[in-house]
C-alpha cells in the first residue's frame, strides 16, 4: 500500500500568520496555484482512492491535485480535520503571546503537554486521525494507492506515529503547504516514510518557508 500524505494549499491566513484550527478558511490564490502543481505533479500517478478532511482548504487542495477525471473519487472524513485551537483561532501569535503566552511558550517546547483553550490536545488529534488514516485505507491492496489531504497538526501526528517518534518531537521536521509525505508498507500498521515535505512541485531546494502559526 501506498499513501501519499499531503497538506492542503496556502490560505490567507497562513500567509498572515494567524492561527486557523478549525475555522473553515479557503484556499487563497498562491494556495490554489500550489494545489494545481501537486495535481500536475500527481497527474501520472495511478490514486485508487482519495480522501480529505472536510475544511475547504484541504477539500479544495484534493480536487486540485486529483484534476477533474478524478475528482469524483474524493470523500471526507471529519476525523482528518485541523487542530481544535480553541480561542486562539484567528489570532495571531502576537496576540497569543499577549493574551495566553505561557501556554504559548509551552506549545513550542513541550507541545505535547498542552491543551487549547476550549480545543484540543495533540493526543486528541491523533485519536481521531489514525483511525480516519486506518478507514481510508481499509480494502486497498499492496498495489494501491491511497491519497489523503490534511492538516499540518494531522500530518505531524501520523508521521510521528510512523517514525515511532514521540509527539514531544513534532516540531523537529516541517509540513509545508501541499507538501507531501509518501508512506508504504503491507497496511498501514507497518508503513515506512519514504519522502517527507516534498514540495518540490513549487518550492526550490533551499525555499521552503518557516511557519508563522501552528
């Protein structure tokens, strides 16, 4: 089995550095130029089934990459959905460190060990995202290819999951916008990581940005 990974597309809040979540935030235009890359980089690559979460930013960056021919395949499943931030949704960091900054702090050293205001954890995350990974993958065969459009905070805990790393170690790789992560393995409890963050379709080597929220 195969499972090609991917974040959705850049939105203008990504470009603005505030804290999305759950808050439903489309593409923007860079995000939607970035989404028709990976879809031309994916246009020759055979995808037997393909699912989303259903934020319209991770949707619209699917239909994109799957192109119209394939379109018709794509499903979503909630359990795929961002990061509950809670009320830091909107915000910038700037007006997180302000308003809540020791938790702030607390996010980027041990991220782990933090729970959003009226959100989620990182654990909540992950027990919700394997078993949307482990539904989508269910009944595909070792030749099949699986295609999922996520969440930086999703992508993070299921490759942690995989590298058998622990989610204390999420900030130590990045996910950029319609990166993509390539998994394989006999089913999905035995999966290797074969490309982590490869945007190459619309990145240059040395170009990949850092993130301004997460």
């Amino acid at each position: 089995m195969k499972i090609i990974l991917a974040r959705h597309g850049e939105t203008p809040w990504n470009a603005e550095g505030r804290y999305q979540g759950q808050e439903d935030i489309p593409l923007s235009p860079v995000g939607e130029t970035q989404a028709r890359a990976l879809g031309e980089r994916l246009r020759e690559v055979r995808i037997d089934r393909a699912v989303a979460s259903p934020l319209k930013r991770a949707k619209r960056t699917a239909e994109l990459a799957l192109g119209d021919a394939r379109a018709a395949m794509l499903a979503t499943d909630p359990g795929l959905m961002e990061i509950a931030h809670g009320t830091w949704e909107g915000l910038l960091a700037s007006e997180i460190r302000e308003r809540d900054g020791e938790r702030l702090q607390a996010w980027r050293d041990a991220p782990h060990e933090v729970l959003m205001p009226e959100g989620e954890s990182l654990q909540h995350v992950f027990d919700r995202a394997w078993p949307a990974l482990v539904r989508a993958g269910e009944g595909l065969s070792k030749d099949d290819t699986l295609l999922v459009v996520a969440h930086d905070a999703v992508n993070r805990v299921i490759l942690c999951h995989v590298l058998g790393i622990p989610l204390a170690r999420l900030w130590t790789f990045r996910q950029a916008p319609t990166t993509l992560n390539l998994l394989e393995g006999p089913d999905v409890d035995r999966l290797e990581v074969v490309r982590l963050n490869d945007c190459a379709h619309h990145t240059p080597f040395f170009g990949e940005a850092v993130h301004r929220a997460l």
